[in-house]
C-alpha cells in the first residue's frame, strides 16, 4: 500500500514574475519554491534582479505580472505589510560588508538565520 501524502505548501512560491520599468525588464519570469522549513540565498551579478526579487517577495515591489504566494496564500500584488512574516522571511540586503561577517563561510551565516 502507498500513502497518500500531501506535501506542505512552499514557504515561499514566485511563479513567472515580471518586473518592468519603463521598457525594461529588471525579472523576466522568474519562478522559484522554496519549501517550508528550508533556507536558502540568491546569488548574482550586481544589477541582475535579486533585490527586485526581493522586494516584490515581500511586497515593496509591484509585479507587472505573475504572482508571488507565502505559506500557501497568493499575496497581493504589492504594499503588503511582512512584519507577520518576519520569522519566515529574513532578507539580507546586498551590502555585504554589513550583512556578512568575512570571518565566516556564507553556509554558516545562513545557518546562523535559520537556526
């Protein structure tokens, strides 16, 4: 016998996000799940799109389409206040010489945010 087992919604769940301003496209479909109970960093060049990506997670940003949905429920499509998601969602913004110790690998930072 199998069991029928319903996995958690994803703590954080962005399907097909766009971000424009003006002609340009600063997200271009972006979509990514992150499943409940795990932590994880986005990486990249500086002006690819991770602090837009950010920002229209918790709602700062408006997307020009897509969606983004927190523990299961589609958010709406900005101006949403995230204090109620501070424990889910922990944003370190990109200046790392505040954010990061150069003492530590960045595997430990983030272990230290999840724990």
């Amino acid at each position: 016998m199998h069991s029928d087992t319903i996995a958690p919604p994803a703590a954080i769940d962005v399907a097909a996000a766009v971000v424009t301003f003006g002609s340009f496209r600063a997200l271009n479909g972006v979509s990514v799940a992150v499943p409940t109970g795990s932590c994880f960093g986005i990486v990249g060049e500086s002006g690819s799109g991770k602090t837009t990506l950010l920002r229209a997670i918790l709602g700062l940003q408006r997307l020009s389409a897509g969606q983004v949905a927190l523990m299961g429920a589609v958010q709406p499509p900005a101006q949403r206040d995230f204090r109620s998601l501070i424990t889910t969602i922990q944003p370190i913004f990109q200046d790392p010489a505040q954010s990061l110790s150069p003492r530590r690998r960045i595997g430990q930072s983030m272990d230290e945010v999840a724990g």
